[in-house]
C-alpha cells in the first residue's frame, strides 16, 4: 500500500486496463477477464467519486497456460505499454506473469493469475459459468470482458472465509454480513458498508504503522483492511447493480456461491 494507489480516474490506470484487454490477441482460443478491484471500479464507473483505489489490475484466463505463451504474453503487453511512452517491464510471476510500471508515484502492475492445470479442472464448472456471465463493457472503444456483479461478489466472500479459516477473528458485523449476503438479502446487507473516507482512514493507518513496527506485529490488522474493503466493494456492486436495475437473482447466486467454495 503506498501514498498514491490508482482509480479509473488515472491515465496509467485506463491504458494499462485497454492495452491489458487488448494483449487478449496472443491467445489463440482463452480469454481474458478483468477480476477483482479493478472489476469492481468497472462496475461502479458511474459514481468515480466512489472508486476505491487499487495498485493493479488483474486479469485471469479460463484455461492453463504455458510457461512460454505466460512470457510471449508479457512481451506484447510491455511492447505495446512502451508504445504509449510508459516505462515498464514485464516479468513471470509464480502463478502467471505480471507487467511493473516504473516512474510513478507508487508501484502500479497489471497481473495474468492462470490457473494451474489440476486447479482449473477441479474448478471447470465454476470458471465456466462465471465466462458465460460475464459482461463486456465498451470501455473506451475497447471491449473489456469483466466479472457480472454475482461473480465478484462471490468470489469476495470466498476470500473473506478463507481469511476466517486462517483464524482471523471477524468481528460481529463482518459475521453478520456474511450470513446475509450467504443467504443472498443483499439490501440488509449494505447497512454494514464501511464509508469510504474511513476505508481510507484504516489504509493509511496500516502504512504508517507497518513502516513504525513491521509487517509481523501488523498482520492481523492488515488482514481485517482486507476484510473491510471487501465488505465495501461488495456493497457498493450491490448498489450499481440497484442504479442500472440488474438485480442478482437469489437462487443463481447462491448456486454460484456454492461452486466458489469449494477447495
């Protein structure tokens, strides 16, 4: 977390997120999605005073990729970057393979997370349906394929359990919100939607803390941040899909929750 994180109201943040999109061409049959906060601010691109800030943006494929097509990937995406004049590199990750803008305030990356061939047939069912509903949005004259307002939501409460298993303790209105959201009563859920001034409150606090006592003594707090701002990207998905009447149908979503979390 740095002082300077990126909205769609940031240039670097909008051409890393078209040329992300358009690097789809070095694949000959997967497609690329935008997943996670990246998806979110897509989906809440009608309120940009609401935007919570990020420092990347990640893209998945639905389907394993090579060591070699991870690499041929980030060599067209630095390519074309460099293209618009800005100074990056691109490099394989762990999981797939990530593209480091240099020269900016704080650190700004556009991710490729694949999926490893023994994960992605466990969860073939889940990532296919979250590709059939996915929405594309004309994004600047690009076409940006991105999570529907189901899929992110699920995928956020599969990440909030997962923190909870690691015996992270979430306090009685996170509990209480995933018990609503589980049980898909989506209004009642957002009367716990932290405020996004104070979001940013805790955010800042965590870096001024991890810089005083370390990332060890922090843990726990950095991991309820984490928690936080998924309860509010969470809500505020809710909201746009309420402003732009596309309402989430229970029985889907609880089906789709189901399939995101499974191990």
């Amino acid at each position: 977390m740095g002082e300077k994180d990126y909205t769609l109201k940031d240039p670097v943040f909008r051409q890393g997120l078209a040329s992300g999109a358009k690097s789809e061409s070095v694949f000959d049959k997967e497609k690329l999605m935008v997943v996670g906060g990246a998806s979110t601010q897509l989906l809440m691109r009608d309120k940009p005073e609401l935007l919570r800030p990020t420092t990347d943006i990640d893209f998945i494929i639905n389907g394993p990729s090579s060591k070699s097509l991870r690499r041929t990937w980030a060599d067209y995406l630095t390519k074309i970057l460099k293209e618009e004049n800005y100074i990056c590199e691109g490099d394989l990750t762990r999981y797939g393979a990530g593209i480091k803008f240099h020269n900016l305030p704080t650190d700004f990356l556009v991710h490729l997370d694949c999926f490893g061939p023994n994960y992605f047939n466990r969860h073939k069912k889940r990532i296919e349906g979250e590709y059939e509903r996915a929405e594309i949005i004309n994004f600047g004259g690009t076409k940006v394929r991105t999570h529907s307002p189901m899929d992110l939501i699920t995928n956020k409460v599969r990440r909030i359990k997962k923190l909870e298993e690691i015996s992270l303790g979430l306090d009685s209105g996170a509990k209480v919100f995933l018990s609503l959201i589980e049980d898909a009563q989506f209004d009642e859920s957002l009367t716990v939607k932290p405020t996004l001034n104070k979001l940013m409150k805790f955010r800042q606090q965590n870096i001024e803390d991890l810089a005083r006592l370390g990332y060890g003594q922090i843990l726990n707090q950095i991991e309820i941040y984490k928690v936080e701002k998924d309860i509010y990207d969470i809500c505020s998905v809710i909201e746009a899909s309420y402003r732009n009447n596309k309402q989430i149908p229970a029985k889907e979503f609880k089906k789709a929750l189901n399939l995101a979390l499974i191990a």
